[in-house]
C-alpha cells in the first residue's frame, strides 16, 4: 500500500481534489470529517472539550467557531485542544488503514500534515495549491470568516511556498476543474491507481 498524503493550506481547495480521487476509486481518509465526527452531536470528544473550554459546545455538539476563538492566537490552549484531537483522529486513521489493508493506494487528507508532523507517516505528498489572491478570495466567501481571522489561521500554517518545496507532488487549483482533475489523473498514473491493480 502506498499512502499519499494530501494537503494545502486553507482555501486551497483541498476538499475538491480529495473528492477527485476518491471519484477515480481510491480510498480517501479526510481527518477534518473525522474532527467533524468526534466534536459532532454525541462526538466521543465532546464532553472532554467542554470539560477542558467550558461553554464551546451544545446540543449540535462543538461550536467550531467558539472554540476557535478560544483558542487561536493562545498556543498553551491550542496545544491542550490537539492533545485531546491528535490521539482520537490517529485511532480514526488507523481503524481506515485497517480496513483498507487490501488497498494498493489510500489518500490521507491531512491539512496540517507538515505543521503537526504527519508526514512521517505517509509514503508521499501531495500538496494542494492556488495563488494567494484566489485563496484569500475562497477563504474570505466563508461564512464567520474575516481578514484578521484568516491571518491568523495563516500565521499557523507553513506558507504554501514552503509545502510546494517539500511536496511529491503540486496539484493546482487556481484553474478549472479539469485542469486539476488532469494533475490527480497523473499522480495517479505515476503511482499506479486502483484501476491498474
């Protein structure tokens, strides 16, 4: 099994080209639906987040932008969030791996794979990118999302020109879809894709 990392900075369209391999048939572990799951309603880390930053979650479970509030810019408070989401996240990914043992190619779209050290653990990257007016532009259309926001969620992150000099593999974003499509279709010719097997 040859396990891909995939990532991008925010705004980088990462979710797309996740979604573009998962279309030619590769398994896909997306560790911010599985952040999603555990903070969901009844989320195994639910109770622990508000025991740890109390008034961050309800009846939907973790209020994301509470949190983030509490914790962005406050590096003591975000290092006790990822002690509780780093294990629970890692125990998703390998029940993943497990399961698809089988699998000649799996993608692990990871999207702090370079800042959190993750990249030790895959056999190659591919990092997801567009220029940064289209990224700031995708970013700033969020809902809740604002410059100073943006900046800093940015100031945590390796700037993208960095992750492009460390990756494997750049998958572009900032043109059409079929542009990307194309740049997953020949990673996967490279690194032989499930059709081959």
């Amino acid at each position: 099994m040859i396990r891909l990392g995939l990532t991008g900075s925010i705004g980088m369209g990462k979710s797309t080209v996740a979604a573009m391999f998962a279309a030619e048939g590769v398994p896909v572990f997306d560790a911010d639906a599985a952040v999603h799951r555990l903070q969901g309603p009844e989320g195994a880390l639910v109770a622990e987040i508000e025991a740890h930053f109390p008034g961050t979650t309800g009846p939907d479970g973790v209020n994301r932008g509470a949190l983030a509030e509490r914790v962005l810019g406050e590096p003591r408070a975000l290092q006790r969030l990822e002690a509780l989401v780093h294990p629970a996240v890692a125990r998703e990914r390998d029940a993943f791996l497990s399961q698809h043992a089988e699998a000649p190619l799996v993608v692990l779209d990871i999207p702090l794979l370079f800042e959190k050290g993750g990249w030790d653990r895959v056999d190659k990257v591919a990092v997801v990118s567009a220029p940064a007016d289209v990224q700031r532009a995708r970013v700033l259309a969020r809902p809740g999302m604002s410059a100073e926001k943006l900046d800093r969620i940015l100031a945590l992150q390796i700037p993208d020109e960095e992750k492009r000099a460390r990756a494997d593999f750049v998958i572009p974003t900032g043109g059409s879809f079929e542009e990307t499509r194309q740049a997953v279709r020949r990673i996967l010719a490279c690194l032989g894709s499930p059709a081959d097997s």
